[in-house]
C-alpha cells in the first residue's frame, strides 16, 4: 500500500469514526483494510471494523434466504402430490379409471363424428388391421397404468405393515412390564 | 400461509435474527446458517404461524433458542474432549485461525458495545447491527439527524478505544 493509498485510508477511517461515510464508503475501508500490504499502525482499526462489518450479513443472504424458501415450497408440492397417492390410493384409481374412460370417450367421439371417408377403409382386412393396432395400442396404455397403481398400492401396504409391526413392538414392550 | 405471505412477513426479520445469532455465536458463516435453519423450520410450522400475533417476536426467540443450543452443544463438547486442540476445531467451522480472530474480536467489539451508555448503544445498534437508515431511526428514537451522527462517532470512537486497550493490554 503506497503513501497515497495509507492517506486516503486515514481520511476514510476519520470519516468512518465520525459517522460521515456513505455505505460504498464504507465498502471500500473494508476493502482498504483486507490488503495484504497493510501497514501495521491500521491493524487494530481492521480487527475492530471486520469485527463491526460482521454484523452485517452477506449481500446475497436475502437471496439466499429467498431461494431456500422457494425450495421448500416447490419440495413440499411434490411431497404432497405423494402423500395424496399414498393417502388416498383408491379414489387416486377411481379418478384414474374416470379420467381414461373419458378420454376414451373423446376419442371415440371424435371419431364417428369425423367425416365417413376418414372412418372408411378399402377391405375388411384393413379394418381389421387397425382395429388391431389401436386395441394393442389401448392395451398398453392401460398396462401402463395398472402398474403405476400397483406400484403405489403395494408402497401404501407395506407402510402400513410396517407401521402395525412397530405398534405390535411397542405393545409387547409394554406388556413386559 | 403461501410462499408469498410466507416472505412477506418472514424475510424482512432475517437481518435481525442473523445479529441475533451472532451475538451469540460470533461467526458470520455460523450465524447464517443458523438463520437458514431457521427459516426451514418456520416454513415447516407455517399452517400454524398464522396463530401467532407476534411473528418478529416469535422469529427472535425461536433463533436465539437455536443459537444457545448450537453454544451449550460447543461448551459440552469442550468438556468432553480433553484436548483444546479438539474443543477448537469442534467449534469452528472452516478456516480455523481467521475464525479464532475474527471470534474474538466479535466477542470483544459486543462486550464494549454492552458497556456503552443507553443512547449510544441503541443508536449503534440500529445502525450498525440491524443496518436501519438515519430516517427509521429519526422515527424510531424520535432524535434529529444531527443528534444521531453524534451519538454514533461518539459510539465508534468509544469502541475503537476500547477496542485498541484491549489489544494492547
């Protein structure tokens, strides 16, 4: 740090003690005070004013602050579409079995009011070709979903199985006495 | 209470339970993440927050609770452990000796505070701890502008020597 340097801090440091520094002002003594090159007659004034700056969080803590409530909350959405599943797996099925019946009825809808040459085919053996795909193509989607349900049907009982073994471990603890 | 209220009514007590952390932690890493953890556990406990009337109150509290259970676990390790090497590197988090410096000078910067007289403490409180404006503080204390810069150059200058004894001796 060169004499230019050490005066401007000393000027700064006056002004800092009496209390006639703007916050960059302020920023910049800190900034002053973490040089490497510092000579040791402002040491004391760096311990005590780090120490003084201490009080003041980092610039982004706010932030920081903000985004980790908007972490929790986007969490908490997941966890409770979870423990809805969970919870409730038979009005989830239902609801399921609801939703794909209407679609199938959309799409079935759709269909016959479609203009006839769309619903037409050449011969009865390509009727009967795509009357194939589109009842393997149901079957599968409907797979699909019958193994979402089993999965989360099978993930509600063994929860409970669990939390009845625990009830029954605690049961026998307390008969022993 | 949604996200939105959540910050509105949270967020803005953050910087005062951060200086209520470290005045009892002396870290700045440690008094943030005490903060964090707090404003996890406030969010987890939120359908009931609307219940309470006091909610900076409730927030001080509730942080400065935290920060004296992270204090008593130090203290109680400090016991256990026989070794000082130990107890320190128990108590710090990262970069050991900066810590020890930057603790102490913390622990000795809030004792002189402590000893200042009531006027300037509270001045120096306001503004260099809870980082309020001249003008809240006009409203707050009811002082002039005039009256507040003094009592705060006459705050730091009494802390600065203070501080400098201290070093010295």
């Amino acid at each position: 740090m060169n004499i230019d340097q050490q005066k401007k801090l000393r000027e700064l440091l006056d002004r800092y003690y009496a209390a006639d520094t703007t916050a960059d002002e302020e920023k910049k003594i800190l900034e002053m005070l973490s040089d490497s090159g510092l000579p040791d007659e402002f040491l004391p004034d760096r311990e005590m004013i780090e120490a003084m700056f201490a009080f003041v969080p980092d610039e982004s803590f706010e932030t920081r602050l903000s985004d980790t409530i908007d972490a929790l909350a986007s969490k908490g959405r997941k966890g409770k579409l979870k423990s809805i599943i969970l919870r409730y797996p038979k009005i989830v099925k239902c609801s399921m079995a609801a939703s794909l019946a209407a679609l199938i009825a959309v799409m079935v809808i759709t269909r016959i009011n479609a203009p006839l040459t769309e619903r037409t085919y050449m011969s009865p053996k390509d009727t009967y070709e795509q009357t194939t795909m589109a009842l393997m193509f149901f079957a599968d989607a409907l797979n699909k979903g019958y193994n979402a349900i089993e999965i989360a049907d099978s993930t509600t009982v063994d929860a409970t199985e669990k939390a009845i073994d625990a009830l029954a471990t605690i049961g026998t603890y307390f008969a022993d006495y | 209470m949604d996200t939105e209220e959540f910050k509105d009514v949270f967020l803005p007590l953050g910087r005062l339970m951060y200086v209520e952390a470290i005045k009892i932690l002396h870290s700045q890493a440690d008094a943030e993440d005490a903060v964090q953890d707090m404003f996890t556990k406030l969010w987890e406990h939120r359908e009931s927050l609307e219940l309470i009337n006091n909610p900076r109150a409730y927030a001080i509290t509730m942080v400065r609770n935290h920060c004296l259970n992270i204090f008593n676990s130090a203290i109680h390790r400090q016991t256990e452990e026989a070794e000082p090497e130990n107890v320190i590197a128990a108590v710090l988090s990262t970069d050991p000796l900066y810590e020890i410096e930057n603790r102490d000078c913390i622990g000795k910067v809030l004792e002189i505070i402590d000893a200042l007289p009531e006027n300037q403490r509270k001045i120096i409180t306001l503004h260099d701890m809870e980082g309020r404006t001249n003008q809240e503080i006009e409203q707050i204390t009811g002082l002039s502008s005039d009256n507040i810069r003094q009592l705060l150059s006459r705050a730091r200058k009494a802390i600065r020597s203070h501080f400098f004894l201290i070093c010295k001796s």
